[in-house]
C-alpha cells in the first residue's frame, strides 16, 4: 500500500456527492448521503474536507469511460504543442485531442468541457473548506494549515483555468444561488491567485516539517513556485526571480542525480520533487486509485494505448550525446530499465515517452499501470524558470549560476557534453534558456503554455506543420488559439452571462 493515505484518490470522501456535472459551472444541490451541516464538526472531519479537495486534482487524466474525468494535461499541454503527437488506434481515436493538435477545436470538445469541469470540482471543493472548517473546534494550528491548503489548492485549480480560457468566472464561496455568473477579467484571476498563494505562503509548512504519511499536501515551497510561475505569465519578472529564489535558496530541494529514476515509483518524493499528485499502488485497489497515464502514454504492443508520441522534432531538440534524451523518450530496439528490449507498437512519430514506461517491476498484476506520481512542479524547473527572470531583470551571473546547476545535473559528469554557457547577451541567452526549458522538462505538461507565455506559439506551430508537412498546429490563429473555447454548455447554464472567447 502507498503509504500517503489521506491523499489516495480510490477514497470516497465524506464529500463524496459533490460532484460535477460536466455541463455545470455550479455543483447542484446534492442527492444527499449526508448533510453539509452534519459534515463539518469535527477535526477528522476537516481532514476529509481537505482530501477531497485535493480529489480532482488526481483525476484520471482521461476523457470517455475508464474512470475519466480530469483535466487532460497531456492534451492541452503535451498534444497541442510540437512536443507530441496525438498517437492512438488511429486518426479518429479520441477525437477531441486530435481537434486540439489540429486548432480546429468546437465549443463542445470533450477536453474542454471536462478541463473546466473538473477544475471547477477543485474550486468548490477548496471553498467548502474554506467556508466550513473555520467554524470546527479543533487545534488552531492544524486548521489554519488546512485552510492554507485549499487556499492553494483554489489558486492551482485557478492557474490552471486562467491560462486554458482567459477570464473566468470568479467563485470564492460555495454556497451560490444562480448560475448566472460573468467572466472575472484574466487580471482579476491572476489576482485573486495571488493572494491565496500569497496568504497559504505565511502558513503551510516546510517540505521537512511534514511527516512521511502526509507527504503530497501542498508545501510553503510549493506556494512559492507556483507564485513565481504566476509572475512569469504576468512578465513580472523581478516578482518572479524573487519567489523561485526564495524556493532554491529554501535548502528544502535539491536536483536528483537519477534524472530518470524520479518519476518511476523508487523516486517518488524525490529530495527535487515540489509538488506532485499521489497515486495509490494497490494491486487489489480501484483502477481509479492508481495512474492512468501510465497506460494511456503505453505500447500498443505491450498493452498500452499508444497516445502522446514524442516528435522528431522534439527529439532533434536536444544537443549531441544529452542524456536527457534516452530518459525522455525511447524507440524500437532500446534496453529498457527492468532489460526488456523495447516495442513501440504503432507509434507514427516512432517514440514513446519514457518519463511514464512503466518497468516490470512496478507493475499491477502483469498490467502496466502503476501507482506512480504526477511530478507537476520540481526543482529542475524553478531553476530554468529563475535563469529567465533572472536573464530578464539583467542579473546574468544568476542566470548563468541557475543554468549550469540544471546542465552539470544532465552530464552526469561526463565533462565532453553539454558545454558550459557563457552567452551574456540577453537576447541569445533568453533563446538559450528556452531551449533548455523544452528538453529539461519535456513531455511534463509545459510546453504549449510556455509557448503561448513567450509569444511565440502561432510562429512556432506553424512553423512545424509546414516543416513536417502536416495539420498538426497548421490551423493556429494569432489571438485565438492561445486559448481555448468555453463550453456551450456552460454558456448555456449561465443564460448567456458568460461570453464566448473570440474566434470560437
């Protein structure tokens, strides 16, 4: 059994009923098992509240059946980028990523309706706890770092919406009376982010201070990064160089030296893992409790489903002899960890993601789903993220310092690669640090959004299908597709408060 048990996603919470309609900003009145008055009374019951607000956040990371119902990562991040291809039995397969890989995207494509679904589960669910578990007797001190944590939790569901449709509405309570909500402005969002993070800041704990059982609860240093991550959307540069700061000079993290082994299960909470979404590996558990993603990314020919094909031009990326390539994808004929000699199936691009390989030892009864952990933020990217703002704010040795830490890692001490960078003209050093963002922290839910935040997205994506010859990112219109539509559904529940985003 995993030992982080408040976090094991198969728990049906005592909230369990408050649950999403996909088609539901709001979460309607319950068929209740118990009753919200009756929920919130005790410090056990506090805890639950604030698993169940983590909940969504671990959702399967999958669309139609199979316990789906999360926000899709892979999809908005990985496919819509010139990282991964869609993959799967063929063209057809899961239709909604192929329309988000193409920009041709309608207003009732799955992903999109279950990404602001599910985010808004998370929101909800962060304000009953918020609005309840003030009110419980209880130990001051646990409370307030529960509050802290749905406040964090609100902010990361928030993140995530901000950048996928722009404005949102704003939701700070759970008990509404209308659907009829407006759209806050995308600097109404980014501030009330802010703020939670700003104020769960002042109260979470230190990684170090957690005991081994409550691992996987959001940290003061996870607050932290993603309040840098924020200021970096919002090009507040020096706001951002100051927060990643703050998290490196923590002594709280540090750079694995197995770059690989930290995301297969022996390098879970990792001494460089920040934040991360914990997973059960309970053989006789739910399919639900453990990591779907791990199947979905999986050969065709080994039982997997075959989505998320790295691209050559990801893997051309990557400077001569990079380690860092071998550990991010792999292709017919390569030794995998656990030996076996490696079958990419039907992979069109002719590459898998490694990062989600499961090896024989880790897996569930002969299957190849694991119990392993979603690593959303980690050293390796604050360091790349504090070399930019950094570079940004002129402060190059810094720049240089956070760069190299990340590129003697990927070396491994073998001194004839990756060569030192000494570029200090600003312009050069900010390409640099792009690139090495790309294949530091390839296939981990980046790319598309960093695209969008640097610029260049529309050049870039367009550039690509012309170059492969595709209608992979060909459809990418300039001051549209940065983001994504809104539901009609959600349109439609709101009596047309909410407005469509342009070009959709």
């Amino acid at each position: 059994m995993k030992k982080i048990a408040f976090l094991k996603i198969y728990l049906v919470p005592l909230f369990g009923f408050l649950f999403f309609g996909c088609s539901e900003v709001l979460e309607k009145d319950p068929i209740a098992l118990i009753s919200e008055v009756s929920a919130y009374v005790t410090e056990a019951d506090a805890k639950k509240a604030v698993a169940a607000a983590y909940q969504p956040a671990s959702a399967n990371d999958w669309c139609c059946g199979n316990g789906g119902g999360g926000y899709m990562h892979w999809v908005f991040a990985n496919i819509a980028s010139d990282d991964t291809e869609k993959g799967g039995e063929s063209g057809s397969d899961q239709l909604y990523a192929q329309q988000i890989s193409d920009f041709n995207i309608p207003t009732n494509n799955r992903a999109v309706e279950l990404a602001w679904a599910n985010q808004y589960v998370g929101v909800h669910r962060a304000n009953l706890v918020l609005d309840n578990v003030v009110n419980i007797t209880m130990d001051d001190d646990l409370k307030n770092q529960y509050l802290a944590e749905a406040k964090f939790l609100r902010a990361w569901y928030y993140f995530n919406l901000v950048r996928t449709f722009g404005g949102v509405p704003l939701v700070l309570e759970a008990n509404l009376s209308s659907y009829e909500l407006e759209r806050a402005s995308e600097q109404e969002v980014y501030n009330q982010i802010i703020s939670d993070l700003e104020s769960a800041i002042q109260v979470l704990p230190e990684a170090d201070a957690y005991a081994p059982e409550d691992k996987g609860r959001a940290t003061k240093g996870a607050a932290l990064a993603y309040l840098g991550k924020v200021y970096l959307y919002m090009d507040n540069f020096a706001k951002a160089e100051e927060n990643f700061g703050s998290v490196i000079n923590s002594n709280q993290y540090s750079l694995d030296p197995d770059y690989l082994g930290m995301f297969y299960r022996d390098g879970e909470n990792s001494e460089e893992h920040i934040f991360q979404i914990q997973f059960s590996n309970d053989p006789n558990g739910p399919a639900q409790a453990q990591n779907l993603l791990n199947t979905i990314y999986g050969s065709r020919a080994r039982n997997g489903w075959g989505f998320n094909l790295p691209t050559e031009d990801f893997v051309n990326a990557f400077e001569p002899d990079d380690p860092r390539l071998g550990h991010s994808v792999y292709a017919n004929d390569d030794v995998m960890p656990d030996g076996e000699i490696a079958d990419v199936g039907n992979s069109t691009t002719g590459y898998l993601t490694k990062k989600y390989y499961v090896p024989g030892y880790e897996r569930i009864n002969g299957g190849i789903r694991a119990g392993r952990d979603d690593i959303y933020m980690r050293l390796g990217k604050v360091l790349l993220w504090y070399a930019e703002a950094a570079n940004e704010n002129g402060n190059t040795t810094e720049a240089l310092k956070a760069l190299e830490m990340v590129r003697d890692r990927a070396r491994n001490g073998n001194a004839s690669i990756l060569p030192e960078i000494t570029e200090t003209d600003q312009a050069a050093l900010r390409t640099i640090i792009w690139h090495e963002q790309r294949v530091e922290s390839g296939q981990e839910y980046e790319r598309f959004f960093e695209l969008v935040r640097q610029g260049r997205a529309g050049e870039v994506l367009r550039a690509y299908a012309k170059k492969y010859d595709t209608s992979k990112g060909a459809g990418f219109r300039d001051g549209i597709n940065e983001i994504f539509p809104i539901p009609q559904s959600e349109i439609n529940l709101s009596a047309d408060k909410i407005i469509q985003n342009p070009g959709y």
